[in-house]
C-alpha cells in the first residue's frame, strides 16, 4: 500500500467542522494544558462540545486556554496539579467530578525534555525526565480506569513521541518514559479486550508531530559547549519541525470521539492521515503501529517464550 499523505496543517477529517457537536454533554480532562500541544488539544476537544478540565502545574497560567475553551461555548475549569503526585491527582479528579461530572476522555499530554546527556544530569534530574513523561500519564490513566469500566464507555489519550520509537542521545530519560508510554498504551488496551471493554473503552500513544514549542527550545549552553556537533545538529534538526500544534489537537479530537478505533491500543504519528489509516481497518494494521523488535531470521517474538516456540517447531 502507499504512504499515507502527511500533514503539517489541519485537514478535512480532523477539521473542527468535521467532528463539531460529537462530544456534547461529555467531560475532558487535558494534562500540561497551559501552553504548546495541550492548549491545542484543549481547544480542539472543547470545539467537539466536551466540557473541559484543564491541568497544569498552575491554574492561573492556564487562563487564555480556559478562555478560548469558553469562547466556543462549553464550560471550562482550571487546576493546579502536578500529574506526577498521586495524591494531588486524586483529589483534583474528586474535584472534575463535583464541578463538571463523569469524566469520558483523558488526555495525557504533560511532559517535558531536558535534551541533555545522561551524564550531565543529577540522578534527580534524570529520574523526573522519565517520570514527567509517563508517571502522570499512568496515574491518570489508572485513576479514571474503575469508572470507565462500571460505565463501559472512554477514552484515554496518551501523548508520547517519535523518541520513544527511535535511538538518539540526549534523550534517554525522554525516550525511556515514552517508550514505556508507548508499550502501557498497548497493554492496557490489551486487558480492556481482554476483558471485552474493546469497543467501548479505547487507548491510544500518539506522537504529536514535530511542533515548534518552549519545549523544543535549543539545548543548554552548558551542552552546547561540551558537544558544540550536536548544538548544531539539533538546529538544522529543529528547523523541520513545521507541524502545527492543531494538527494533535484535532486528531486527539476524533479520536476521542470513537472515530477511529481502528487504531485502539496503537502508536499513531498524528502528522500521518488518519482517515486513510483507519480505513485500513484492524485487520490491515495487524503488526502496525506497535513497538517491536526485528529479530536475524525472524526469531518470533510471542512474550518471553521465543526459545520453546522455536525448538517445538524444529
Ligand atoms: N513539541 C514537539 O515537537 C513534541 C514532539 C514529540 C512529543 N511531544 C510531547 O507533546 C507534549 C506537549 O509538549 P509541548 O511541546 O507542548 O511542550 P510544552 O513544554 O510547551 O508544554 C508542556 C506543558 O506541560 C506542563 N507540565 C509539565 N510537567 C507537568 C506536570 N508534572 N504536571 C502538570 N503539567 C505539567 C508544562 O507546564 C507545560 O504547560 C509532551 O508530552 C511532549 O513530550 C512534543
């Protein structure tokens, strides 16, 4: 089959005119929705008739998203809450609950990248690049998971990325949080099948497209002067970073809207067209969009086992 088209900018199947209206009366919860990625995804959900709860380390700083989220007319509440800290994450969702009802739609999309080497960091430093990047993200996504069981119905949205899927320096506590993001989505999803929740509660890992934010900002001159190589390789990298943040935003909303189930449990690059994708069906993406490891003449790969498989088969 050919490339999907790819997409910098919104398209017709994630427009907002596209999915206008699909989530009236329900709730959203948008982690790290200050700024960036997750104000976009804030909006875009909110455009789909979703109220919406907004999180981030300060309430006050996510006062333009919870603005624009009014301006489209559905109601929008902000809250300070580290995602990382299960005890504050418990209580605010106690709060979403009393201000705005059952909660239908997670998206983790809190994170954060030092883009420094492992052995410039303090293992401090190092621990809260992994944990920023999928401790939150499995607490929230655990937190809602007893009520979407008892009401069958959910969606839980994971922002990960491309680092999770490929090797690089300068990102190991990056990639290490969401390579596990990644592989979680995945398994979580597989309990829910398992347990016959598969078409009414979905979970997806998404890398939201190379989007210029102050995440993506340039390494730290202490960085650049140890490895002067890399500070301008990650220049001429970061200049192709061209995707819009609207463009997550809105393929968080049609997901979320049970649109593309398809792709229930799998690892999507939202600069990818979704509509081709998910007209693949299950079926056609049997394999696809999935962590994996390629073994020298095709050892399978079937969960802990390989050795047995292979010698009951010889
Ligand atoms: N920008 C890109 O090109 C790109 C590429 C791949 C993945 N991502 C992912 O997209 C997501 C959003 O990134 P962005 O580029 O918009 O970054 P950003 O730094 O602009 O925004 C991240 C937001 O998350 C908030 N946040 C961080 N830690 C938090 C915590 N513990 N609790 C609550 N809020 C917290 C920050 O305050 C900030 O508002 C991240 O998960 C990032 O890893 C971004």
């Amino acid at each position: 089959m050919s490339q999907p088209a790819l997409h910098v900018d919104v398209y017709q199947t994630i427009s907002p005119e596209a999915l206008a209206g699909l989530n009236n009366g329900k709730v959203a919860v948008v982690t790290g929705a200050a700024r960036g990625i997750g104000k976009a995804i804030a909006i875009s959900i909110a455009k789909t008739g979703a109220n919406v709860a907004l999180l981030d380390l300060d309430a006050e700083r996510q006062a333009d998203t919870k603005a624009e989220c009014e301006k489209v007319g559905v109601k929008a509440f902000a809250y300070a809450c580290d995602v990382t800290n299960h005890d504050v994450s418990k209580q605010v969702y106690a709060q979403i609950q009393r201000d705005l009802g059952d909660v239908h739609i997670v998206v983790n999309n809190a994170g954060g990248n030092s883009r420094r080497p492992a052995h410039m960091e303090t293992w401090e430093q190092f621990w809260r690049g992994v944990e920023i990047n999928v401790k939150g993200a499995l607490i929230w996504s655990l937190l809602v998971l007893p009520d979407f069981r008892a009401r069958r119905a959910g969606s839980i949205i994971n922002i990960a990325s491309r680092a999770g899927t490929v090797t690089m320096p300068f990102a190991a506590a990056y990639s290490t949080g969401k390579a596990g993001l990644i592989r979680f989505s995945a398994c979580l999803q597989a309990e829910l099948d398992q347990d016959g929740f598969g078409d009414d509660i979905h979970v997806y890992a998404l890398h939201p497209g190379a989007v210029k934010t102050s995440m993506t900002i340039p390494i730290a001159d202490d960085v650049a002067k140890e490895y002067p190589g890399m500070a301008e390789k990650w220049g001429n990298f970061h200049k192709l970073f061209r995707c819009v943040p609207e463009v997550c935003g809105q393929t968080c909303a049609f997901l979320s809207t049970g649109r593309g189930k398809a792709l229930h449990g799998k690892y999507f690059d939202c600069e990818q067209d979704i509509g081709t994708v998910v007209a693949a069906g299950r079926e056609g993406l049997e394999g696809l969009y999935d962590l994996k490891v390629e073994f020298l003449g095709g050892l399978p790969n079937d969960g802990g086992t390989v050795s047995s498989s292979a010698l009951e088969k010889a």
